[in-house]
C-alpha cells in the first residue's frame, strides 16, 4: 500500500511542478528569459540586483505600454463619436437649408397669388409714382475694403 501511495504521491507532485512550470512560462517566461540574458551579456557584480531593477524597469515599460494603449483607443473611440457628430450636425443643416427653402418657396406661392405680377405692375405705373433707377447694394465686406483701401 505504501508504494502506491509513494506512486501517487509522486505523480500529484510532478503534476503540481508541471502546472507550476506552465504558469511561469506562461506569466513571466519571456520576461525572465530577456533579463537573463541581459544579465549575462552585461555580467554585473550584483547579478539578483541587477535583474530585480531591470525587472522593474521591464514593468514600467508593460505599463507605459499598456497606457499609450488606452489613450490611443480613447483617443479612436473619441474620433468616431465626433465623426458622428460632424455628420449629425451636417444632416441637420441640410434638413434645415431644405425647409427654408421650402419655407421660401412657399411664400413665394402665396405672393404671387396674392398680388399677381399684374396687379403690381399697375401700382407701379400709377401716375405720380416716382421712376426711380434700381439700386444695387454691394457685398458689405467689399464696402469695407474699399473704406480702409481709402483711408490707407
């Protein structure tokens, strides 16, 4: 009996050293083999020092890693919402161009019959009515150069 629980005991221990060692390669195999070999190209007096503080170091750079990584995916996730925005607003703009033009539009239709073209043609032509020439007004900005043109 004892030689099968030796037996037991024995495959329980190799199976627990297996699942330790797949742990270890799994977590840190890499890390660890990079810092021994940093440990040895470099051969310092203190060797376990000088692994613990490349470790560390290897550590903030996993960390600095890891931030740039959420920022840059915040920073996506952040264009993709304001590229929703943008289109949203420009749907809004056309929408709203379309019912003034609409808005126009209609009440161009009820001027018209309204006062026919016609009937304003004779208020027009009525005597004492003064003939006056059309005006036309210039671009405002264009009034404003031409002021500061002068003055300079």
């Amino acid at each position: 009996m004892s030689k099968i629980f030796q037996l037991i005991y024995s495959c329980s221990s190799w199976w627990k050293i297996r699942m330790d060692t797949d742990y270890l390669k799994k977590c840190i195999g890499k890390c660890l083999a990079e810092g021994l070999a940093e440990v040895a190209e470099h051969q310092p007096a203190d060797p376990i020092n000088y692994l613990a503080s490349w470790l560390y170091k290897y550590k903030k750079k996993l960390n600095k890693e890891e931030e740039r990584k959420v920022e840059r995916d915040q920073l996506i996730r952040d264009r993709a919402k304001a590229l929703i925005e943008l289109e949203m607003v420009q749907k809004l703009k056309a929408e709203e161009l379309l019912i003034k033009q609409k808005t126009e539009a209609h009440y161009q239709k009820i001027i018209i019959e309204q006062y026919p073209r016609k009937m304003t043609a004779e208020l027009t032509n009525k005597a004492g009515t003064p003939n006056l020439a059309t005006v036309v007004e210039d671009d405002e900005d264009c009034y404003l150069e031409k002021i500061h043109s002068f003055h300079t």
